[in-house]
C-alpha cells in the first residue's frame, strides 16, 4: 500500500533521524516529497510510504511515540479553468509530468496521480490560477 502524510515534529524531535528508524526498523519505503526542519525547531515533513499494512501501523504507532503528529494526506491541485490560457508555463516546471500539454487540442492537461505536491506549478502560473490544497485528519 502506498499513502502520504504529513509529520508534524516537536523541537526535540527534531535532531533525530526517524524517517531512517521509519526505513530500518519498520520496513518502510520513504520517499520524502518536502521538508521543512531546523534543528531545535519544530519541522514538517511530506512524504510518500510504501508498506505492508502492519509494517504502516507499527511505523506510525513508533511515530506516535515519539510525539510526531501524524496527519493523512489527500491532496487537490484547483486549476482555475475558465480562465486558463493555456500558455504551458506550469508544465515546464512539472518534473512528475502530471501537467503537461494536450499536443492536439494544446490544453492543459492534469495526472493527479503522478502530483508530488512540490508547489512549483503554483509558483510559475503567471496568472496565479493554480492552487493546492492538502486535507487530512490526525491521526488517530
């Protein structure tokens, strides 16, 4: 199974090496999609994990225990449509590829699927139609 969260680190977490304990001693995948972290400050991470389902829960409960919140991720990229140019700026920066352009009709095209949350598309969109957003509940 393949989820992402959000990891949500209190300061004196912050200078431990957990995702490489999340990798070691839990089996789990970790691709890191964005991160933020200072030492001795709070940090957030993005990240993508691939497990087994009792390889994940044990993961997130070592998590828990280590006073990480941990929130699941759904995430929306809102294209505002109707007024789109369609000029392609966005998808010269999608390294994922899920923008790219349609070479028949040259409209934008969006993959959700391969959307790693990275926010460039936002910042290139010259008309500032691009937004995402990310839903999640903590965890339990």
């Amino acid at each position: 199974m393949k989820e992402r969260f959000i990891l949500n680190f209190p300061p004196e977490c912050s200078g431990k090496p957990i995702t490489y304990y999340l990798i070691k001693n839990y089996n789990l995948e970790v691709n890191i999609l964005r991160a933020e972290i200072t030492a001795g400050k709070e940090g957030r991470l993005l990240i993508e994990v691939t497990a087994e389902e009792e390889d994940l829960k044990n993961g997130l409960h070592y998590l828990k225990n280590e006073n990480v919140l941990v929130y699941p991720l759904s995430r929306e990229l809102i294209l505002n449509v109707d007024e789109c140019v369609h000029c392609g700026l966005c998808t010269a920066v999608c390294f994922s590829g899920a923008l790219e352009m349609d070479r028949i009709n040259w409209e934008l095209l969006f993959n959700p699927e391969k959307c790693v949350a990275c926010e460039l598309c936002i910042r290139a969109c010259p008309l500032r139609l691009i937004t995402l957003h990310f839903v999640g509940d903590l965890e339990a």
